[in-house]
C-alpha cells in the first residue's frame, strides 16, 4: 500500500478538482489535477495546429511537455513547460478533443510516469478517472465520485457560462456523455470504479459535505 496517497476519480462534472483540491488542503497534503494534465496536452495540440489523427506527433508533444507544481499563495497551480495556462483548460474546445487525446498510448504513459512519481513522495491527492483503477491501484484512500447526468451537466454549463462562453445547456449535455462514453469504453485505463474504492453519489450534496466525508475518512485511516 502507497500510505498517504489519496485517489479521487469518477466522470465529468462529479466535483472532483474542486473537492480534491479542498482535501489537499484540509489534509496539508500536495494537489495534482491530472484532468488538467491531459487538458494541458489537447491545448498544444489544438494551438499548434496538429491534426488530432497525428497520434506520433501527439505523442511527442506530450513526452516533450513539462510539468511542475507550484505553490504561491497556500493553492497548488500546475506549469505546463514553466507557464501557468490554467484559464485556458477548461474551454468548449479543449472539453471536446481532450478525450480523444487522452486516449492515445503515448499520451498516457508520458503523464501516467510523471503522477506515479510524484505519488511516491507520499501525502498527495490525485484526481483523474484512473488513479485508484490503474495508476495507483496501491493508494491507501480512493474515492470514486459521482452524480446524475443532469445534475453533471448543470454543474458544468453553470462553469462555462461563468466563464463567459456562449453554450446551450443541451449541447453541454452531449457532451459531456460523449467524453463519458468515450472515457469509459477506451480500451487503455478506461473511466472505471475501482472495486475497494469509496463511491460518494454528490448529486444532493454540498462541496464541504463531500471535503468533510473524505477527510474524516481518511483522518480515521491515518
Ligand atoms: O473536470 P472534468 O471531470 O470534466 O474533466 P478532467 O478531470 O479535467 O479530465 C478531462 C479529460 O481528461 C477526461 O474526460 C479524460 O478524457 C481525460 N483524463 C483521463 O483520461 N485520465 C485521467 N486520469 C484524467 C483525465
């Protein structure tokens, strides 16, 4: 058993950067969004004009890219190649190809050594889709999230409207159970429960109700 290491996965919109993030902190633990590692990716794709057929040359974009973690201000902010691109990650664009990028073999071996690696300095909370199923099957916590479609999507189209992006409601519902689809039937690290992993349905829940049932479960375990 990896001690010390927290997993958190489950599908889109199910809360898990947001609750992740907040237990890292509960716990003064080190926070690694890898949803925002693959995002990181998709984005040079999208920015260099590589076609998202050209799986050598996203593969090599993915094994040339360097990712650091970065504490200013008590929050943990991911570099990509020394630059801080959060805002840009999380647009319509990047949600529509991330999961066809994160499907390719390089692409998850390049990023999957980097989130092992870091696991192994202990006291850190990984979230992602495969983090308690295949990267870190040893993880002393894992939790798997998750939520009803609609309540998914609301949560999602609420992000992207604050955001200023002009999007319909249905069309975020597509979506989001297209990347749901796609990220459950890959064949490599597909989306998927491990079996010891805790689930927590957030559709009635509040964030802190999530935070607070994590970290008292792990708080127990310690
Ligand atoms: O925030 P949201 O749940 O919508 O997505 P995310 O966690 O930022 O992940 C974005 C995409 O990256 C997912 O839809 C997956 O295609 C991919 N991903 C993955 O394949 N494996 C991970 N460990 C994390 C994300």
């Amino acid at each position: 058993m990896i001690k010390g290491v927290i997993a958190i996965d489950g599908p889109a919109g199910a809360g898990k950067s947001t609750v992740a993030r907040l237990v890292a902190k509960e716990m003064g633990y080190t926070y690694l969004d890898t949803g925002a590692m693959y995002r990181a990716i998709t984005d040079k794709v999208i920015r260099s004009g590589t076609s998202l057929l050209a799986a050598d040359e996203i593969g090599k974009i993915a094994e040339e890219t360097s990712f650091k973690l970065h504490k200013p201000n008590g929050d943990y902010i991911l570099l990509v190649d020394d630059v801080d691109v959060s805002e840009r990650l999380r647009s319509p664009e990047v949600n529509k190809s991330v999961s066809v990028v994160a499907e390719n073999e390089r692409v998850r071996m390049a990023l999957v050594a980097i989130q092992r690696e870091l696991a192994k300095q202990g006291e850190v909370v990984l979230d992602g889709r495969d983090i308690g199923s295949f990267v870190l099957p040893d993880a002393q916590w894992k939790f798997f999230l998750d939520a009803s479609i609609e309540e998914r999507a609301k949560r999602r189209y609420e992000e992207l409207v604050e955001k200023g992006y002009q999007v319909s409601y249905a069309e975020v519902v597509e979506e989001v159970k297209v990347r749901d689809r796609k990220d459950s039937t890959r064949a490599l690290a597909p989306l998927k429960r491990a079996d010891d992993a805790t689930l927590i349905d957030t559709s009635n829940l509040e964030i802190m109700e999530v935070v607070d049932a994590i970290v008292s479960i792990c708080r127990q375990g310690a």
